[in-house]
C-alpha cells in the first residue's frame, strides 16, 4: 500500500518516476487507511546515503497492508558528513529528539562504515545504542540491517561477530529454516539474498543467544533471524534491499579505489552475479586499466552501461515479501494495542503466538 511524501524528501520523486505509488499529504488525508509510522536510522556513507532510503523506502512501499507509510528518515550525529550530505540531512531529515518524542510503530536500521576492528570504538556506537535501547521500549518491531545486526548482537547478547578469511561478497542462495515462522510465511524455501562483509554472526552464535534463525545459506551463512520472542528484533545479514546495479556500483568504487592507489589488488568478481560474457568484458577492462596504469595515461571508464543490460535480480521478490510479513505483523499487533490499550489477548512476551517466552517486553508505543 501507498507511502505518503510526509516531508520534501527527494527519494519520494524519485520513487515516483520509477513507478511506486506515493501519495501527497492532501490525497492522504482525504483515505479512510489508517497511518503506520515507520523510521529509517540511515548510519550509511554519503554516496550511499540517498540510494539506501531509496530501497528501503521502496521495500516498505510495496508490502501489502492496507495502511499508509509515513517515512521517518534521521541519522546519528557523530558521524563525518561533507557539507552537501549535511546540508541534505538538515534538510530532509528529522532529529532523533522529535522522533523520540511522536513515537514510531517500527523502525529500520541500515549498516554504516567501520574502521575500527571492535564496533564499540566507533562513532556511531553510543548514539546507535540511545536508539537501540528507546526502541525495545518503545518500538513494536525493529528490522537490523548488517552492521547493525552485528551491533545488537554485540551490545545485547555480548556476541562479537568474526572476520571472515574473505569478504563475502556476491549473490547468494539461501534456503528457510523455520517454514512456519510468519516472517517467512509463503515465502520462496530457496532463495538469492546479496551480501558485502567482512565479517559475520554464524548460526552457533545466534543460537548461543537465544536467537532463531529463520534462513540460511551454505556459503553465505545466516540472513534472516529474530529475537528471543520471535518478533521484537528482526536481524538481516544480507541486503535484499539492494537494487540490481548495487553490486556493480560497488565493484566500480573498488575499481576505483585499486586505481587510486587504495587497494593493491584488482577486485574480484562479486559471486554469481555476472554472466561469464561480462566477466570476460571486465577481465580485458582489467588489462586496459592496468596497462593505462603503467604508462602514466588515463584509465578507461568501466563499461557500466554495457554491463547493467544483462544483470538480473533474483532477490527483490522475496526481500519484499519478507519485508510484507513483517510490516503485516506490525499493522497487526499495533491494530490490537490501539483496540485494546492493555493488549487484552495478546501475550507481549510472544506477541505472534509462537510459544516463546524469553521475553517480558510489551509492544507499547509512544505514538497514538
């Protein structure tokens, strides 16, 4: 059901031009639908910054409930921003105080950029963990992207995620392990999800917290899990919020980067992701640059137009599925609270009814 451009965000225009439905504020208040209030903690570097609030936005957009999206973007202020990117996020974005204070019914954290080995060093963790620690108070569901799975995980259960020998990179098969889970309900049992790390939570550690996983690969490793209660915290690994090009955006910056002096090594190939016939354009782009490189010239320009003709994405509709019945479980527990202030049939401490009982938090929210 429709998101509805809330503020002047330029993501709304654009997601209008590429054919999502969004409503305008007076075409919104004239729909007998009630409101779902969802926030974005976006933590991601400034060329990702908008592209990020695009794809989740989109995900969100395209779930099924019948309810309107209101978006709620904001960022965390310790990170190092370039005027533009600040400029942007003055403008568009809202400060965490007045998020804290209207409340959200759901709220989404994306990755960020690390530096440091231990993710307690880094700039964003105590502002991260403010948010963290208001949303299990205060938020029905929290969806954790990546860098921010790892975060929770870390912060709540002590679990520190390891380095990989290799950064797990490409698109990947995964298969349901929990089938009767309702994050996973009619959802493909096999399935590709993209990937970009260097390091990971493995299923023994997410079982050692009390955790479940719902799918996993053989490579890849875990995805999809969720909290001890089946629903409070949801932790993604992969990124099924990427668009096709993503990975070849991001294989551009490492071409970039190898260029530049950053890297000493070309990058590889992002796992099942292009066909042998592009493989074979970026092998002889490889010697082009190489040579360009050695004779002091300047290097081609990827052939990135030629490459994005023959990509495929083989995960959106199942990221979006996911992100359905997740958002359906949200519009459902928030339904029943605002029945019944006192959530009367609803146990909080396994709001969807699975048997768990680890939890003692409610589904309470600070928005009416």
């Amino acid at each position: 059901m429709p998101l509805v451009a809330n503020s002047r965000l330029p993501t709304f225009e654009r997601l209008r031009e590429q054919g999502q439905t969004v409503l305008d504020r007076e075409r919104a208040r004239h729909q007998d639908i009630r409101e779902l209030h969802i926030g974005l903690l976006n933590m991601m570097p400034d060329a990702a910054l908008s592209a990020t609030e695009r794809q989740f936005f989109r995900l969100v957009g395209e779930s099924n409930p019948i309810a309107q999206f209101h978006m709620h973007p904001f960022t965390v202020p310790t990170l190092a921003r370039h005027s533009a990117a600040e400029a942007y996020i003055s403008t568009f974005y809202e400060p965490f105080e007045r998020i804290r204070e209207e409340g959200l019914d759901a709220l989404i954290i994306t990755g960020a950029n690390v530096t440091q080995p231990d993710l307690a060093a880094e700039p964003f963790w105590g502002p991260l963990i403010e948010v963290i620690d208001w949303a299990e108070q205060n938020v029905t569901s929290t969806l954790c992207s990546c860098l921010a799975t790892h975060a929770v995980l870390q912060f709540r259960h002590g679990v520190q995620r390891r380095r990989l020998d290799h950064k797990c990179w490409g698109v990947f098969d995964h298969r349901v392990v929990e089938p009767a889970h309702p994050l996973v309900h009619d959802v493909n049992t096999r399935f590709d999800v993209p990937h970009s790390r260097f390091n990971e939570i493995n299923r023994d550690q997410f079982e050692g917290a009390g955790l479940r996983v719902l799918a996993e690969g053989e490579e890849a490793g875990v995805h999809l899990a969720v909290s001890e209660d089946g629903f409070r915290i949801v932790f993604f690994q992969g990124h099924p919020e990427y668009d096709t090009i993503s990975l070849l955006k991001e294989y551009k910056r490492e071409v970039a980067r190898f260029i530049q002096g950053q890297s000493q090594n070309f990058p590889p190939f992002p796992a099942n992701y292009f066909r042998i016939r592009d493989q074979a354009v970026l092998n002889e782009y490889q010697d082009r640059v190489r040579h360009a490189l050695s004779t002091d010239a300047k290097p081609p320009e990827l052939p990135e137009a030629l490459l994005c003709e023959s990509l495929n994405n083989t995960w959106h509709d199942t990221g979006e599925a996911v992100v359905g019945n997740w958002i359906g479980q949200v519009y459902q527990i928030t339904h029943q609270a605002r029945r019944h202030p006192f959530m009367e049939g609803i146990n909080p401490a396994d709001p969807l009814g699975l048997g768990y009982a680890n939890s003692d938090r409610g589904a309470d929210r600070t928005r009416p």
